[in-house]
C-alpha cells in the first residue's frame, strides 16, 4: 500500500517540510512505500491556471489516486493552511480522497494557530470523501529542533504525538489489506 506525502510549505527548509520528512522515514521504516510530493516544486502557472494536463500536475494527480493514505503538511498562515497547498487540493476530484486515510500536519509559530487544522483543513478534506482523516499533529517551531546533521529532534509531546499518529496510519493500512487478502485466502481454503 501506498501513502503519497504532499507538503504546502513554500521553502524547502522550513519545519514543515523536516515534519514530513520525518514523518515519512518512521513510515518507511514500517515497511510502508511512501512518494513524496511538494506544492512549491510544480510548475507555478499550471498549478495556479489548474492545468491538469500538464504533465508535473498529471503525474501528482495520477499519484494521488493510486495512493492509499496521503499525508498532507502545511504551515499555518493567517489561522488558515498554506494557499500553496490549496492550490494543489483544489486541482483534485470533489472525491479525490475516497477510501484513502489522510494524516494532517501542521506546524506554526505559536500554540494559537493549532485549531486553524481543524477548522481551516479537515473540512476541505472531509469534503473529498476520504475514508477516514486521523487525528491531527500540530507543532511549533520551538518544538521542532534542527539538528547540525540536518535532521530533526522533536520535543517529548509532539514525538509522542507523531509516534501515535505513525502507528494508527499503519495500523489502519495493515487492517485493510487484511481485510483485501481475507476473501481470497478464504476462497483459496473452500478450494483445498
């Protein structure tokens, strides 16, 4: 099973894109194929001009609808995700996310801004029919350390918060391909 990580952040160096980073490696590290995507790095005027028959938002698209889990991060801007991140949910099908399981995360720079997630994101993705949106991972940038190898140290509250959420995310795929793989072991056993 597939989880595509889709990031907002304009700047390839913010604490949003070392979350998902993060995120995605303890995914990986779950035996989970993860395909990452970032909003800043499509081509400006197709994204804006929604045009999806250009080939970088064709391929986003298409990886999108084969993933089955997207985890989608975000800085909050103004109480509100990302319009980077906006522009690329708006290119996608009024139920672009069925059956899929989304993770939303977000980061900031103050504790204030961490209902903008559910009240500014999870009805734009709601809205899209996923499957089921898990609980979601809001950090500051103070909790959010950078390391001088480039890596990231995450405060005792939100690791704890990321491990939870990492560990639902795959429980949840794991369910489901059980549930995929049950009807043919069974037809498999009536044939021995």
């Amino acid at each position: 099973m597939s989880i595509v990580l889709l990031g907002g952040s304009p700047s390839p160096h913010s604490s949003t894109s070392r979350l998902l980073q993060h995120v995605g490696e303890k995914l990986a590290r779950h035996g989970r194929r993860v395909t990452r995507i970032e909003a800043r790095e499509l081509d400006p005027h197709a994204l804006l001009s929604a045009d999806c028959g250009e080939p970088g938002i064709a391929r986003v698209l298409a990886q999108i609808a084969a993933a089955d889990a997207l985890v989608v991060a975000t800085p909050v801007y103004k109480a509100a995700y990302s319009g980077l991140l906006k522009a690329v949910l708006d290119l996608l099908p009024q139920d672009g996310l069925a059956g899929k399981l989304v993770l939303p995360l977000a980061t900031g720079g103050s504790q204030s801004h961490m209902l903008s997630l559910d009240y500014a994101l999870r009805p734009v993705l709601a809205s899209m029919t996923p499957r089921s949106i898990l609980p979601s991972i809001y950090a500051t940038s103070g909790q959010l350390e950078r390391q001088a190898d480039g890596s990231l140290a995450l405060a005792p509250a939100i690791a704890a918060r990321v491990a939870q959420g990492v560990e639902q995310l795959a429980f949840e795929l794991h369910a489901i391909e059980l549930r995929a793989t049950a009807p043919r072991a069974e037809a498999a056993a009536l044939a021995a």
